[in-house]
C-alpha cells in the first residue's frame, strides 16, 4: 500500500540477562517512518536509541514485538535474509569511519559491492560515481591517512551510498569531527535526503538533530518525544 511506512516498530522490546541482572534496553517501542524522513534519534546514555538503530538495521533482533520493512515482517526472518535486507536496501555510517587502511577510498567504497556480487568494472564505476557524488572526485586514490577526517567520513558515506539503499542509518557521524567539518558532513546528508534517500541518525548534540525534519528522543527504552523539527537550510 501507498500509505505503508517504510519502517515500522510495533511494541517492539530488547531484554538483556535474567533476573536480577536482566536490562531492558527497549520497553514497548511504536515507531513509524515514512520513506523520504530525515529522523534524529537522541536520548541519554542507556535510554536505548542505539539499540533501536541496531534492530532497524538488522545488527540485532528484538525479544518481542515486530519490525517491519515496507510491510515485511523483518522479525520473521533468518540470518541470511536479513544480511540481504542489509545488502540491498541499508547504508551505513558509523563514528569511527571503519575505513580500511592502506586502501584507496576508491577500493573502500567498493567493498559492499564485492558483497553484492558485480563484475570489477561496475564496480569501479558506481564507486567512481559515488565519491563524486560526496565531492571526493580526484580523491580516488588516496588512502585514509591522506584525508582528513571530514574527507574519511566522505568515503564513508560513498560507501554507504554505492549500494543505492533506500535508508541510510547514521550512527554519530559526527562524532569524531570538529565543528566545521561536522555541518559540511550534515550538509550533505541533508543533501542526499532532499535526493530522496531516507536518512535515520542517532545523535547527541542538538545543533546536529537540527538537520533532521523529525525528533526522536528515547529516555529509559522508550519513546518520550516524537515531534518535527524545522531543518536548516
């Protein structure tokens, strides 16, 4: 249906331990977001925004509720479909770049495509085309120790873009960056958003969520605000 949202959490909960030590890190979570959002998750530490990032991508399963992807339970499936919801439809971006080192930001952005099984030559032009895209062209050939961290997160970025997904799911992607560096990276993620990708980030500092078009913000596993915010322009 034309009204389905792309994401969906439906009570969705993720326990940790028994007994006494048992940590609920999500209590009951309904969360929808629709394609085209730019969704800013923050909350203190502990309040289980990253656990929320970590089910919507796939990197961990809840104990009760469902998630759905365009109406797909998620939750229902085995390992290796959610590896190829993962692979297809899901970009990454962490804090800490995870760029390989001694390796051109043209052979870092490629990495993902690997996965997806292209020949070299497509390859290489959809990294081509993504670095471009970041504004990296020219850069291709240089490792990570020859830019700078706002370049790395670029690569980053690209890598995450090459696979053509539908989400982008950014995890602190300013974190390591000074100030300047951290709203060129924003920028551009809001960029890409306005291009139709759908981005969800999680964050801890206002003037970053300020990019977003929506607030989310976890306090103790569960949702305690859920509002729009105007975007910078």
């Amino acid at each position: 249906m034309a009204d389905t949202p792309l994401i969906q959490l439906q009570g969705i909960a993720r326990v940790y331990g028994e007994g006494e030590a048992e940590v609920r890190a999500l209590d009951g979570v309904d969360l929808a977001i629709r394609k085209g959002e730019f969704v800013a998750i923050m909350g203190p530490s502990g309040s289980g925004k990253s656990t929320a990032m970590n089910i919507i991508g796939c990197l961990d399963r809840p104990t009760a509720g469902r998630y759905l992807f365009e109406g797909t339970d998620v939750s229902g499936l085995d390992r290796d479909g959610r590896a190829l919801l993962r692979r297809h439809f899901l970009g990454f971006v962490f804090q800490g770049f995870n760029l390989l080192p001694r390796t051109t930001a043209l052979e870092n952005v490629e990495l993902p495509l690997i996965y997806k099984g292209l020949p070299h030559a497509e390859r290489v032009a959809k990294a081509r085309l993504a670095l471009e895209r970041v504004g990296l062209a020219g850069r291709e050939h240089h490792d990570p120790s020859q830019l700078s961290g706002g370049q790395q997160q670029r690569v980053a970025i690209a890598r995450a873009l090459a696979g053509e997904p539908m989400v982008i799911l950014a995890d602190e992607p300013t974190g390591n960056l000074d100030s300047q560096r951290s709203h060129e990276i924003m920028q551009l993620l809001q960029q890409l958003n306005r291009e139709g990708i759908t981005v969800v980030m999680v964050t801890h500092e206002e003037d970053i969520a300020a990019y977003a078009s929506r607030l989310v913000v976890f306090v103790d596993g569960r949702l305690a605000r859920d509002e729009p915010v105007v975007a910078r322009v």
